[in-house]
C-alpha cells in the first residue's frame, strides 16, 4: 500500500511564480536596521553576508551558507590565485538569484595581503566586490 502519491497533476492554468525575497537592510556603522529591499541592494548585502562568514562555524546556517577563505591567508600567492576564484563561485553556487561570477583581478598593495576584486551577475544588476587576504 502506498503512502505517496505516484504522480503529481498541475492543473492546467497554474504558473510558477517567484516569490519576492525581501531582505532587511543593515546600515553597519550604525547597526541599525533602515528598511526593506529585494532587489539589487539585498543582493549586495547578501554577497557580503555570504563572503564575511566561513562555511561550517555558525550552525544557525546551512552546511551550503558562507565561504571557505580564512585557509587561504599564509599560503603561496600562485596557489591563492589559481584556487580563490573556485572558492568565490562555490560560496554563491547556493544563491539561484546570482548567476555568475566574472572578471577576476588581483593586486598587492604592498601591505603583505592581496586584494581580489571581481564583478558579481546576479538577476537584479552587477555588482563589483572585492577581498582581502
């Protein structure tokens, strides 16, 4: 006896719709919450929210949530520079709102840390971003 059904049936006149994803928009300096977005501002916020917190230390996210950066600090600059782009791409590969991430470029402002800036498609407009190793 089956406790599943085996198929399921759309009715013929039901769409798909995607659901808005509003996000509450954090000012840092003040730490003070100053409104709603769902759009392009969301999307800058949560592309930083993603790259600021490392995968697997806060349970309050999924397994899939964050980024894998802080292993890279001290390692080769070749090695960083083949390998930080893959790590960038997987920590968003969660969010079906960005679509690609593109046009890497790294620099050494001399102070012993490297900069990576790339630019960030997401459905909503681009958004140019950078991190500091």
């Amino acid at each position: 006896m089956a406790t599943l059904p085996q198929s399921i049936v759309q009715e013929p006149g039901w769409q798909y719709r995607e659901q808005p994803t509003n996000t509450f928009l954090i000012d840092w300096t003040s730490r003070q919450i100053v409104g709603m977005d769902d759009g392009l501002a969301a999307m800058r916020q949560a592309v930083e929210i993603i790259l600021q917190n490392e995968r697997f230390r806060w349970q309050i996210y999924s397994s899939d949530f964050g980024s894998e950066l802080e292993e890279l600090v001290g390692e080769e600059y070749d090695y960083i520079v083949s390998d930080l782009p893959r790590r960038i791409e997987e920590a968003f590969s969660a969010d079906s709102r960005i679509l690609s991430v593109e046009n890497f470029n790294f620099s050494e402002p001399g102070t012993g840390s490297l900069v990576c800036s790339f630019d960030v498609v997401t459905v909503f407009g681009t958004l140019g971003q950078e991190v500091v190793l």
